[in-house]
C-alpha cells in the first residue's frame, strides 16, 4: 500500500487525543454533506424546472418550422409537399400567424390571431391545455379558441352568445390611410374554449381556422405564412432541419424550436449556471473548514511528522499524506451527502413528497450529468483545499 495513503487513513479514521481538533474535523465532514446535498439538488431542481417549463412551449411550438425569408407570406405548393415526405417526419400542419387588434365590448387587446388547419392538433397538442370549453371546431368556420390571459383582459368566456370577439387587421396595400374606417378588415368571432399555458402565451396567441384567417387577410387559396412539423420520435431536429434547409434553399427558412425559443433556452441556462455557480461559492467557503481541520491536525501531529521526517520520509511524502487525508475526508462527505440527495430525489420525483400546489409537486429531475457535475466539483475543489492546507509542512517544521 501506498505510505502515505495508508498513514493518511489511519489519522481520518482515527481520534485525536485534543477533542477539538475531532469537533472541526466533524464540522468540517458535516460541511462537505451538506454542501454536496444542496448542490445536487438545486442541479436536479432546475433540470425539473427546465423540463417543467419546456413542456409548455413543446405543447405550442412544433419541432421544425418553415417561413419565408422575405416577407410573410408564401405558397403551399406541390413542390413543397414532395419536398415534406421524408421518412423522418410524422406530420406537418400550416398555419398563419398575425399581429391583430381584438376588441370585446368595450376593452381591446393586440394579441397574434393564429390560423390553423385541421392537422394541426397532429403536431402540436394544444387541445391538452384547453380548461374550459373545447378547441376549434372547424366546420364552425367562425368560431376561435382564447388564452385564459386574453379572456381576463376582454373580460370574455367560452360560448358567450350575446357579444361576438371582433377582429381587426389593417387591409393590405401602399401609400398612406385617407379613411380610417375602410383601413381595416374585420370579422366577428365566437370563443368556444380558453387555454392555459405560461402568462406569456396566454396574452399572446388567439387559435382560429385556417379559412377564417385567409379571409381575414384577404390571402389567396394555400397562402399560408408558415409549415409546422412534427418529428418521428428518435429523428435528430438539427440534422432534419439542415436536409430541409437544402431541398427548400434561400427562399425559405427551417428553424428547430429551440431557434424558435433562442431567448428562453439561453434565460434557463443562464439561470441554471448562476445556480451552480453560487452553491459552488458556498461550497469553497465550506471547504475553508477543510484546510482548517487539516491544518490544526498538522499542528497536532507535529511530534509525529518528525518522527517519520527522520525515519527516512521526505517533505513530500509528508505532505502527501495530509493531501490524501483532506481528500478523503471530503470523498467521504461527498459520498454520504450523495446517499443522502439521490434517493431524496427519486422519491419527489416519484410521490411528491414537497408540493408547490396541492395538486403539483415541485419538479425534479435524476440525471446522471448532474451526479458526474457535484462528484467533479466537490473531488476537484477538495483536492485543491488539501494541497493548500499541505503547504504549511516545511522542513523547518519537521526537524
């Protein structure tokens, strides 16, 4: 066995004869458990909360999406629907989006009115986040589903027959307005269900039927502003959306919905790396009990190094042995504070054990890359605490 492994084992598992220095050592252990507790499971925590999240834009965004790259509009043509019969996509839908003013009564919202034909609960599953009423019924040409943020702004429910949801989108043309009353188009809608996604989307979209909304804008037979698709399950989006970006060329643009939601990927691992980095803050600071433990066990085994410094040990034997000490210490709170967070996670991901709501409980996530993070930083840092109580051996001590 290594000499100075097998010494360094001896002193961790081993009291001293001053009790203080076993109190730090015991703070010192506690420390490393409980830092690796928390780091573990804030890692989980927002690995829970960005698949929490993620889920409601997976329900309203689709996989890949194809727009015109010069203006809003294009056409469905039969070139495009040959180009749409890969072996990798499972269904596409179009859609027309547009920015449109929205008045009920006597309140009014700018919101999206969003066009959508009968495919298009095949790519996105919208419908699931309909609470109140139902979703489109598309040979009601004219009725629309809501968000639950534009129904509190309107003050407008589901199937309220005495009022209509009227439209308003500016006509199409050049030149400035000489008569404001014929500026726009306008239809009369009837809201027959209310969804409920993120505060976000909610004030943001309003679901109609394809036919309405062409009308609307006076576009003509497969105008459309967009094609959403739907992968295959296992189908990489990156790959698929290069192969489609090549068939379709310049005239078109294939984003992947995290392109889509650049802002919101790039906001959760912004916050997901602040996290990580603050508790690795406060696990160097619980590490300073470390080098403190280790440093006062030097003091105390003073009489001791000199013995083995003239027995024939080197300084760097020496130290090493308080290397590995500090370092095993830190293993061993590493691997208590794991058996203690792993299984903690598993049951609130399984039975909830802490709810946010009654119905939801706080999400969690188990992944391996969180567990492989805390065992890198905790062993890295912990190594590094040792060497550093280590330094203060020197021969002057020892002789």
């Amino acid at each position: 066995m290594n000499f100075p492994l097998y010494i360094a084992k001896r002193y961790l598992f081993s009291k001293s004869s001053n009790n203080a220095i076993n109190i730090i050592t015991f703070i010192a252990t506690l420390g490393v458990i409980v830092s690796t507790i928390a780091l573990f499971i804030v890692l989980s925590v927002f690995s829970g909360l960005r698949n929490f999240s993620l889920s409601f834009i997976q329900t309203v965004d689709p996989d890949l999406k194809i727009t015109a790259t010069q203006g809003k509009s294009f056409f469905f043509t039969d070139k495009i629907a040959d180009k749409l019969k890969n072996d990798k996509i499972d269904a596409f839908t179009k859609v027309i989006e547009e920015r449109a003013f929205f008045s009920y009564v006597d309140k009014s919202h700018i919101a999206m009115i969003k066009g959508v034909d009968m495919n298009y609960l095949a790519v996105n599953k919208v419908d699931t986040a309909v609470y109140f009423g139902n979703w489109l019924n598309y040979k009601a040409k004219h009725t629309v589903v809501i968000g639950s943020g534009i129904s509190n702004i309107l003050s407008v429910g589901a199937y309220d027959f005495l009022e209509t949801l009227k439209i308003y989108v500016p006509k199409p043309g050049k030149g400035y307005l000489t008569n404001t009353k014929n500026a726009f188009s306008q239809v009369n809608t009837q809201p027959i269900g209310i969804y409920k996604l993120t505060y976000d989307i909610d004030k943001k979209f309003v679901f109609a039927n394809l036919r309405l909304v062409q009308q609307l804008l006076q576009y003509k037979v497969n105008q459309i502003s967009g094609i959403e698709i739907r992968l295959k399950k296992g189908a990489n989006a990156t790959e698929v959306r290069k192969g489609l970006q090549n068939l379709l060329g310049d005239d078109y643009k294939v984003q992947t919905r995290q392109q889509l939601n650049s802002v919101f990927y790039k906001m959760l691992n912004t916050e997901n790396l602040a996290s990580y980095l603050v508790f690795t803050l406060i696990l160097i600071i619980a590490l300073f009990n470390v080098i403190g433990a280790i440093v006062m066990m030097i003091i105390d085994k003073k009489e001791n190094l000199k013995t083995l410094f003239h027995l024939g040990a080197n300084i760097t034997e020496i130290r090493s042995i308080f290397v590995f000490q500090g370092f095993l210490l830190t293993v061993f709170g590493l691997i208590v504070g794991l058996l203690l967070a792993v299984p903690f996670v598993i049951l609130q991901k399984k039975y909830g054990l802490i709810m946010i709501t009654q119905s939801l409980a706080y999400p969690v996530e188990f992944y391996w890359s969180n567990l492989l993070i805390v065992v890198a930083t905790i062993t890295i840092l912990g190594y590094l605490a040792a060497k550093i109580a280590s330094v203060r051996i020197s021969k002057k001590l020892v002789e």
